[in-house]
C-alpha cells in the first residue's frame, strides 16, 4: 500500500497545487465566502479520516443546548437523497447519512439537517419559524464558500497533520498552512495520561500562531438518552 501512495505522488502534488489555487483565490476575494450574522461554528479536518469530528460536535450541543437552541447541519456524506432536509421521526440512515441520524438519535431539543450545500443549508435554516441561534457545520473546514464566525481544526494524537502528506500520497485535503484559518487546533484521541512533556513537543511540532489556542482531548463513552 505504502508503494502505491509513492508511485501516486506526482498526483498529490497536482492534487497539492489545485487546492492552494482554490484557497489563494478565496483569500484574495476572487471566490466569494459568505459570512452570516448568526453564530456558526465550523468543525473540520485537513485530512480525510476519523479525527473525532462527531465526538467534537456531540460536545458542542452538549456544552450549548440547554442555553442556546442549537442546529447541526451537514452534508450528509453517503446518504441517498438530495438537497435540504431537516431531521424527523420519519427520517432514516439513509436518507440523512450515519452521523446526522446519529446526533437526530441522541438529542431530543437539537435541529438536525443535512445540505451539500452548507450555504443554500444556512439560509434554510435562518428562514425557519423558530431558528437556531447557533450552526454547527459537521466536516466543513474545507466548505469555504461559508466563512465560519468560529473554526475548530481537529488532528489525531496518533496522525498529525504536521506528519502527513497530501492525497493520494497521504491523506491530506490541503496543505498543512491552511491551518492557519482555525481559531482553535484540537489534538483528539489522546491518552487520558498525556504528559506534560508530550503536550509541549506536541505544540512545538503543530507550531499554533499567537491568535490560535491549542487543546488536548480524550474519548469516554457513557449511555445516552436516544429518541424513541
């Protein structure tokens, strides 16, 4: 496997130069990104793979829904339906996608929808009779066309973005600089006896600018009240 990712390098780095095109011309305003009034916290990777972004946003609605109302919208990766929809008794894994239908499961109070489009989603939501007051964008670190008011970057303990390479070589989206668009880098997965020493080779490696605030998290499990 490892063979193949080499012989496929010219590829990631064809791969590499398309996507800092794309994101120089947002930077520069050629591609348009809309930023809406209404809070939105977007939670995403700079790889393709499990970094822990559903156990990131299950904390998210468990840290705001009991004093905000609280929307999760994503694209609704694999489901076999199109456009907007928003989550009820009704919906099903397929018609939403896996984590979508998971969160519907787990919180009674939350919109759950699900929108390729994150913008054409916002709008959506916006115009409801009761509104969210904040938007958790699942996997949208790369949906630039929505400027997120606040951007979560996740990497894993055991694969940090700082090691890999771009697809189809390594795993990565994008380059490691596009980093610098989060506000808060999450080192997930770690162990629950992290050193101290660990944490400070860690942030010496990830190198986060002044403006960016680093955290180290773990996994628990514990039951959850799910929808009948």
């Amino acid at each position: 496997m490892k063979f193949i990712r080499f012989l496929l390098f010219p590829f990631a780095i064809i791969y590499s130069v398309v996507t800092t095109i794309r994101n120089y011309f947002f930077d520069i305003g050629l591609f348009t990104s809309t930023r809406f009034k209404k809070p939105i916290i977007a939670v995403g990777n700079l790889s393709v793979g499990g970094t822990g972004k559903t156990p990131q946003i299950e904390y998210l609605i468990r840290l705001l829904q009991n004093e905000y109302r609280i929307a999760v919208l994503s694209r609704g990766y694999k489901r076999k339906s199109k456009g907007f929809i928003i989550a009820d008794k009704n919906v099903t894994a397929d018609i939403i996608g896996d984590e979508p239908y998971q969160y519907f499961q787990k919180f009674l109070s939350i919109i759950v929808s699900v929108d390729a489009d994150r913008r054409k989603g916002i709008q959506q939501l916006k115009e409801l009779k009761s509104p969210p007051d904040i938007i958790l964008l699942d996997d949208a670190f790369q949906h630039r066309r929505v400027e997120g008011g606040f951007n979560m970057l996740l990497t894993s303990y055991k694969n940090l973005y700082v090691d890999d390479a771009m697809l189809p070589t390594g795993n990565l989206r994008e380059k490691v600089s596009g980093a610098d668009r989060a506000q808060v880098i999450i080192v997930t997965k770690c162990p629950m006896n992290l050193s101290e020493e660990s944490k400070l080779e860690i942030t010496k490696r990830l190198n986060p600018t002044s403006d960016q605030t680093l955290f180290f998290t773990g996994i628990d499990y514990e039951n959850e009240l799910k929808r009948n």
